[in-house]
C-alpha cells in the first residue's frame, strides 16, 4: 500500500484530510457544552494553533463514553441533544488530526531536525492517529445507535458536513490568478526510473535529479511551470517514490527537496531548504493570487523561518513530501488547517 495512501484512508475515515472547523461545527459544539460536555466528552482539544514547543502526546483527543446505556428508550429531544454531542466529539478530534498534522510537519521538516527528530516525530505521529481513529470509529457507532442508520451512514454525513465547511473557509482565504491553460503533455512528466539505489543526501548534486529537457523560450512562463507540476502530481501517484528527511532525490525526497526538484523539470534553480526557497524569489505572492506552480509556505513563528513547503497546482490543491508515514500526496491545501499556511508564497 502506497505511503500516501495510508493517510488518506486514515483521513477519509476520521473526515479530517483536508477539514477546517469552521461555523458549521459550532451549533454541535454549543449543543454539547450546554448540557453533556461534562459527562460525555472525556477529552478537548485546545483551540490555538500549533507552535514550537508543541508535540504529539500533548494533543488531546475527544471521546464519548457515558451515553446512556439504552439510547432507544430516550426521548426526541434527548436523541437530538447526544447526537449533537457527538457531532461535537468528532469535530473536536477533527481539529486534533489537524494540530497533528502540524506537528508532525514541523517534527520532521524543521531546518534545525535531524533524521532521529524525524524518526520520532513520525512514531508519534502513528500513535497517535490510531487513538483518534478509535475514538472516532466510536463516535460513529454511537451516533448510528442514536439516529437509528449505520456507522457508514454516519461517517458519510459527517464527512459531508466537515468538508462543506472546510471547502467553505479555503474559498475565502484563496483564489487563483488567471494562467493559461494546463493543456500541454510534459516530456518530463516521467518520475526518475526505477533506480532503487538510495542516493543523495541533504545538499546532494544537481546531477542526481534526473534528467531535463530544452524548454523553448517562447513558451509561457505558466506553461512552462506546467512541467515542474506534470512531475510532482506524477511522482505523488507513484508509490516508488517516498519521503526521506534530508534526501532531494532520486527516489527520497523531504519537502524542500521535493519542490527543489520538481522546479527543476521547468529548468528553474531555487534553493534547498523551505525558508531559503522563500527568500531566494524576489516575487510574493498572497493566497489569493495564488497561480500554478508558486510555492507556498508554513511557519509557526510568523515568518521568521519555515518548516513546510508545497507546491500549488490550483483549484486550492497542493503537492508536497510530508512525512515517512503520509508520503508524497496532493491535498487540499488546508489538510492540516489554515493556521500555520503564511500569509505569502512565492513565484519563481
């Protein structure tokens, strides 16, 4: 199974890939804090985004274990108010895979890391996500008992309900810039090879990045940013292909080494780690003048350094080497919340 994959099934099933509570999640919240909240959520996760000194086993996650043994016999009202507690329960864990995400990001992708760091962070990251996926996997059973449907059945209403509301608040934070149509085939659209030999660590030559070819002058400078994009979306379908810290290729990968490469398939040279890759484009950029091809950044000191990396392939999508557990994937850009995503990305 792909590395990428594992999360997203993960994802799916807690209904947090690409979630951001946003105010559809607060009625359910109100409801449960107004007469359960001290008998059913054992558990809450702390509203503020992540920061530095933030790790895994510090993030709470929500249960609901003192629902009434016969949920049947409760009246309408009643049902209404457990199940809106329960609602609340999975919103909560939802925002607690997001910090998650984030802390993980910054465990593995932080310039001052190291391979032990990241290895860490990683397990973490495992441990972790199995207590949310049971909690949730609860939650939903608890929900299908109080609604009279199936697990499934909940779990898909939920989903629905979370991902409005995160499609909702990405709309408003970012637009895309008109390009020209991403209509070409890439010549460079294919990944390395099928080179097993585990090469290249942090700062290795420009030369182990494969090959690339002769772009015409005359070709736009979106078109010409359709090729870095052609690679990364293939290489992110690709399971041959995983995150390594420190590795910018030609198998491994870590975030910057990821954009570093792909850029290069366009023939653009950018720096190796995630904060030079920022300063080293004089052109910034806001979120909502994203276009493809601009990179977009993540920091939890306000911009002083960066500690993620992605590339932006539109319609609020994003390409990225996140973590030996995760992959290389696409995503919604606001898979782990839109707290940590600075203001500006660049365009090279």
């Amino acid at each position: 199974m792909r590395a990428h994959q594992t999360f997203s099934t993960l994802a799916c099933s807690l209904l947090l890939g690409s979630t951001v509570l946003a105010g559809a999640a607060a009625p359910a919240a109100q409801a449960a804090d107004a007469t359960f909240a001290s008998s059913t959520a054992s558990s809450t996760v702390a509203s503020s985004g992540t920061n530095s000194s933030s790790n895994a086993a510090s993030i709470k996650v929500a249960t609901a274990d003192a629902l009434p043994a016969n949920v049947s016999s409760q009246s309408a009202a009643e049902r209404e108010t457990l199940a809106s507690t329960l609602d609340a329960v999975i919103d909560s864990n939802s925002k607690a895979l997001q910090q998650l995400e984030a802390v993980t990001l910054e465990g593995m992708n932080a310039e001052v890391s190291d391979a032990a760091t990241a290895q860490k962070a990683s397990e973490a990251y495992d441990a972790k996500s199995a207590e949310i996926t049971k909690a949730n996997k609860d939650a939903y059973a608890k929900l299908a008992e109080v609604n009279g449907t199936t697990a499934a059945t909940e779990q898909k209403r939920s989903e629905a309900r979370l991902s409005a509301a995160a499609d909702a608040e990405l709309a408003l934070a970012t637009t895309e810039a008109p390009v020209a149509p991403d209509t070409a085939i890439s010549p460079l659209a294919d990944p390395f090879g099928t080179d097993t030999t585990v090469a290249g660590a942090q700062g290795a030559s420009a030369a182990s990045l494969g090959s690339t070819a002769t772009i015409s002058t005359a070709v736009s400078a979106a078109l010409t940013k359709s090729y870095a994009k052609s690679w990364a979306t293939t290489v992110a379908r690709n399971n041959y292909y995983l995150y390594r810290y420190g590795y910018v290729g030609p198998r491994y990968f870590d975030c910057s080494g990821f954009t570093k490469t792909a850029m290069s398939k366009s023939q653009i040279s950018i720096p190796r780690t995630s904060s030079m890759q920022y300063a080293g484009s004089r052109t910034k950029v806001s979120l909502s003048n994203l276009r493809i091809g601009d990179l977009i950044f993540w920091t939890s000191n306000g911009g002083s350094s960066f500690y993620h990396v992605a590339m932006y392939i539109g319609s609020g999508n994003i390409v990225h080497a996140r973590n030996p557990t995760t992959g290389i994937s696409v995503t919604k850009m606001n898979y782990a919340g839109m707290t940590n995503i600075y203001r500006y990305g660049v365009r090279y």
